[in-house]
C-alpha cells in the first residue's frame, strides 16, 4: 500500500510539474486545483475501504504495517499542494486589491483608496 502511495505520489509530481501551477492564469489554477482535490479525495476514500476491509476482516496488522497505515494518512505532497492553494488565492486576491488601487489612482479617486482593500 505504501508502494502504491508513493508511485502516485510520484506520477502526480510529473504530471503538476507540466502544468505550472505557481505561472498558470488563476481560473486555469483553480480548474487544475479542484482535479487535484479529486484526485486525493477518491485517494482518500480508497484508504478508508482497505482500513474498513482490514478491520471487518480482524486482521491484526505488525507494528511496521501499522505505521505505514498511519504514515498514508499524512500525505505530505496534499499538504503542500493545499498550502500552494492558499497561497495563490491571497496571491490572486492581493493582485486584484492593487489593479483597483492602481485603476483609482490614475482616475484620481484618491478619496476611495481606503475602501479599497475592505471591499
């Protein structure tokens, strides 16, 4: 199982490594991120039912076996993949906050530059 998880892990790596996600248009980003959310999520469901089939079972796993168990749980590319998401919706947000700043400024509406980031 941790195999299988790591072989994913790595054919994921490939395939986002194509895509650029930190240079992509941000509507092509979030297209590209929900796939990705879909991917872990069906990745995660699968888990689940070889935990369940293990526990209905009764088969008792090793200490070794346990740990690999835990350790699929803490997907380290899904969290770093969540903290790129995040990133670049601030990103994404921060860059609309200074085109209407900066659309402001030129048009000499300098009395509305406060609301600006509150809106």
């Amino acid at each position: 199982m941790n195999t299988i998880i790591l072989d994913l892990n790595d054919q994921l790596m490939k395939i986002l490594a194509t895509f650029q996600i930190m240079h992509s248009d941000y509507a092509e980003f979030e297209a590209t991120r929900d796939d990705i959310k879909k991917v872990f999520t069906l990745l995660s469901n699968k888990i689940a039912e070889v935990k369940q089939h293990l526990n209905q079972a009764r088969i008792r796993l090793d200490a070794a076996s346990q740990k690999v168990m835990e350790n699929i749980d803490k997907n380290h590319l899904r969290d770093r993949l969540e903290k790129i998401f995040v990133f670049r919706k601030h990103h994404d947000k921060f860059k609309q906050i200074i085109k209407k700043t900066l659309s402001q400024e030129a048009s000499g509406d300098k009395n509305d530059l406060e609301g600006v980031a509150l809106n």
